[in-house]
C-alpha cells in the first residue's frame, strides 16, 4: 500500500472515533441536562 492510502485511513479511523466518542458522551449529558431542567425549573423535556 502507498502512503497516502495508509493515512487516509488512519484520518478516517481518526474522525470515527472521535465522532462516536462525541455522540457516546454527549447524548446522556443533554438528556440527564434536560432531567435536571424538568425538577429544578419545571421545563417540558421536549424544550
């Protein structure tokens, strides 16, 4: 394999990651956010 394939691949493995790791953290972060906003503030959850 030439160069250019092997580190396209390894910046495409790069950005999975890191946007699985986004979605991984970030989703149970608006959702316990949200939670919090319904007792503390009485906010719909769906705001």
């Amino acid at each position: 394999m030439n160069f250019v394939m092997i580190l396209l691949m390894i910046i495409g493995g790069a950005v999975g990651i890191i946007t699985s790791l986004y979605i991984l953290i970030s989703l149970p972060a608006i959702i316990i956010w949200k939670i919090y906003r319904k007792f503390r503030y009485g906010y719909p959850l769906t705001r």
